[in-house]
C-alpha cells in the first residue's frame, strides 16, 4: 500500500476491484486490488487506531472501509463467535429532523414509524414508486422530532430530499461513524465501558446515549452479525475518537477482544441471513421476491412511496434462497444450474467454519420450489458441484442469539 501522502490532499489506496458493496468475496477482495486517488471517499476517524500495512481498503456509502487488514479469517470468525471483536464499519447515518419528521418517514418508508419510540431502533425498508427495495437499513428514534437512518451503500440523501416537499422536515449530515463491538462478550465489555450503565436492561434494538469513559456517545444494541453486540455512534465533532477507542480496547482486550476487519463480520452476516443493498437486494426485487414481505406494512391507511405498486402484487413468491455446498465455496456471480440450464447466480458467498462448508446467497430467476433441492454450483473456474437449496437465516431464524436468549457458544 502507498502511505505516501497518508490522506492528506489526494492519496493513494489499495481499493478492491469490482462492487463496491461490502459483502463481496472475503477471498476475492484481499488480492484483487488497486491504486486509486480517495480524494473523492471519506477516511475514518479511527484510521490511525487501526491501520496497518496489509490493510485492503473498499469503498462503501462513499467512505473507505477496511477490507482485510491481513489478519486471519478464520480466527476472527471464532473471535466473534467465543469471545468479541471490535470493528470500525462504514455505514452512514442520515439526521431526518423538525416537526414532520415521522410523517415524512412515514411517507418514504414501507414500515410504521409514528408509533417507534425514542431510544428505539427499527428495520426499515424504502421502496420505489413500483415497489422494488431501493434502500433498507435501521432507524433510530433519538427524539420526538429527531431520527437517524444508517443507510448502506446507496444514494439515500438525494432520495429523501426529492420526496421531502410539502414536509416541515430537515435531512442533514450528523457527521457520524459507527463502531460496532460484537460477540458473546461483548455485554460485559460495554458494561465496564460504561461503568455499568449499559447493561441487561439494553434489550435487542434499544439504544440511548450514554457516558463512555467520560465522552457521551449514542450506543445502540444492534449490529451485523447476529450475535450479542452493540454500535457506538460518534459524531466527530463532538467525539476524541482515538481517545473512545483506546478505551473500548482497555475494556475488550482482558475478554480477548480483537479489532479486526469487514472480512470478519462478511461470513457471519451472510450465515445469518442478513442481506446486503444493492450486493443482494436492489429496486429490481420486491420485498416479497427478497423474503422480506414482513417488513412492509400495508395495512396503514396513510400513503407511502410504492404502496400501490405493493398492493397490486398478487405473486409473492420469493427468490432469494441460501445454499451450502461441501465441495467449492460460492462467489458473487456463480452461476447455479438446474441440469444444463442457469437458473440462478450467486449474489455473495463465503466458508462457514461453524458449518463447514461453502454457504452464499442464490438470487433465481423465476419463482420455484427450491428450497431443498440439490442443483449445481458453477465457480468463476468453470468446475461444478452439487449445492443444497435451504430457506435463510442458515441458522437461529428466531435471532435468539443476537436476543440474548442461546448462549451457548458453538
């Protein structure tokens, strides 16, 4: 990696090829790569914590993100399942702010929102005047008047502002950035953060903010992986972000906490089910099509972006499915085959160690009776293997781990 200019004006980073989602091939992204000038992308501010020189960066939200940072994947996938890992991810929140602001919210999301509370977060879908998903994400209700949505990767700003008209409502930038602690460790690491203010009280998608090692930070039970685990949003002005994450170590590293990469986290959230915009999902699926028809709400009786388009879809079949295969790992763009026809491609794919096999995505073409069924995976080699068909989460479809009710550690 050239460090030569270390972000100052333009830079030079090592940035995979390709999508520039975060869910793409662990294997794939740490040696297809190249030098690119990151004027344009925004660097973090727990950069200097955590760099090293076999960091591999991509680009996610606009922001760089750390790929790989040379560690094994391996181990940093038992690291997340036994104990903790601390991770700086790139997803952005959007301030949806002023007296409006639920009922605007209410118009451009497919979910309820009057009735979240605050200290509250809820998944949430935007869906396009036809009804494909165009964003999905976590709002959190941090005020009356005051919200914040972290979009993935996605133009979500201009989206908002293009609807906004006729609200009494604001979308700004809060400058925020997320670090997320997760693992079975991680209640009692972000308890001693916290001096214990954080503790079993916190259930499953509550959050508030809240004194870490004398900074107040807004900390949310959340996170990407499925597992125990919570996000801390700093908001960079207001935050001594070396300061908060020399802290989080102090508090991690006695629990054998290690701060690690998005490669770390890619094998768990596809394990459990947890998709990707735009890498798994994208305004030419439904939320039916993507398995994720619960999350719209289309008994309100108030309007929202794609409502009719939704309610005038009769066949809800879905296509997006899992697969496990005992003899090849799948990558994004794998072709699945019935006999000699294509009916599928792979979306993003990775080695389970808890499953041992080869797991990953397959978006099909027409809606089937798939699940169960035993086809054949294609890998960009060109080499064939039998794949199993199986409904997603892999595992855990209950989410009693991230929920604190299955502790038991595989």
């Amino acid at each position: 990696m050239n460090f030569s200019a270390r972000f100052v004006g333009y830079y030079s980073l090592n940035l995979k090829i390709g999508t520039l989602a975060m869910s793409t091939s662990v294997h794939a992204d740490t040696s297809n790569t190249l030098n690119i000038s990151g004027r344009r992308f925004e660097r973090s501010p727990f950069f200097d914590c955590h760099s090293t020189p076999d960091m591999v960066f991509g680009v996610y939200a606009g922001r760089f993100y750390t790929v790989s940072n040379g560690a094994n994947v391996e181990d940093t996938y038992w690291a997340l399942r036994r104990k903790a890992i601390m991770v700086d991810v790139p997803e952005r929140p959007v301030e949806i702010s002023g007296p409006d602001a639920a009922a605007f919210l209410e118009y451009v999301f497919a979910r309820r929102v009057a009735n979240l509370k605050e200290g509250r977060g809820r998944y949430a879908i935007a869906c396009t005047h036809d009804g494909g998903i165009f964003m999905d994400g976590v709002l959190f209700r941090l005020a009356e008047d005051r919200f914040w949505y972290v979009q993935p990767d996605g133009d979500l700003e201009t989206w908002l502002l293009a609807h906004i008209g006729g609200f009494d409502a604001k979308v700004s930038d809060p400058h925020a950035r997320v670090l997320q602690v997760q693992g079975p460790a991680s209640p009692e690491i972000v308890r001693t953060a916290s001096s214990g203010a954080i503790d079993d009280s916190v259930k499953y998608f509550h959050a508030g903010y809240f004194d870490i090692g004398g900074q107040q930070v807004y900390v949310s039970r959340t996170g990407w992986t499925a597992e125990l685990g919570y996000e801390f949003y700093v908001e960079w002005d207001k935050t001594d972000c070396a300061r908060l994450w020399d802290h989080l170590v102090a508090a991690g590293m006695p629990l054998g906490m290690v701060t690690t990469s998005a490669n770390a986290l890619e094998i768990r959230r596809i394990e459990a089910g947890i998709l990707d915009n735009i890498t798994d999902i994208d305004p030419d699926m439904n939320p039916w099509q993507a398995g994720l028809g619960s999350f719209v709400d289309l008994d309100r009786d108030d309007d929202f972006v794609g409502r009719d388009a939704l309610l005038a879809i009769t066949d809800r079949d879905t296509l997006l499915y899992g697969i496990t295969c005992e003899g090849a790992t799948p990558d994004s763009s794998d072709a699945v085959r019935d006999g000699d026809d294509t009916v599928g491609r792979i979306s993003a794919g990775a080695y389970s160690p808890y499953q041992k096999c080869g797991i990953g995505y397959v978006r099909f073409d027409q809606p089937g009776d798939w699940e169960g069924r035993t086809l054949s995976l294609v890998t960009g080699d060109g080499n064939m293997s039998e794949c199993r068909v199986v409904s997603l989460p892999f595992y855990d479809p209950e989410k009693r781990i991230p929920r604190g009710l299955d502790k038991t550690i595989p």
